[in-house]
C-alpha cells in the first residue's frame, strides 16, 4: 500500500457517497478490483474497520470518464 495521508481514508459508508451508488453496487466494483479494502479485523464473518482511500476512488472515477468519453467518440 505504501504511504497515505490519513484524511484520505473512508469507510464503506462515505466511500458509497463519494461514488454516489448503492452500498450493493459499491460492494460489486470493490469485488471486481476496481479498488481496494484495506485493513479489517474479521470478527463472527463481519470484517471490521474495513477502510477504502479516496485517492483510489478518485482514480476509478477517472477511468470511468475515460472509458465513458472513448465510448462516446465510436457512435459518433
């Protein structure tokens, strides 16, 4: 992971409204790699302290735009 700036992490919950999409859809890109979970103390199945950085959020949604832009430029 390297280095971060501690004001860079999110939990689940902010990391939803940063991306503004559903908590299931979240879930879904995070299981596809989109971006990382870090930390976590898994405790009873539920993993706990679970944090994402916005750095990373950020740069999904960079590529998003990309790829959003690039399918724009072929129906042209």
């Amino acid at each position: 992971m390297g280095f971060y700036d501690v004001g860079d992490r999110l939990a689940w919950w902010q990391a939803v409204r940063f991306l503004n999409v559903s908590k299931s859809a979240f879930y879904r890109l995070a299981a596809r790699g989109e971006f990382k979970a870090y930390g976590g103390v898994p405790c009873g199945g539920v993993v706990h302290g679970r944090f994402y950085l916005k750095s990373e959020l950020e740069a999904y949604l960079r590529r998003k735009a990309k790829a959003e832009r690039g399918k724009g430029a072929d129906r042209g």
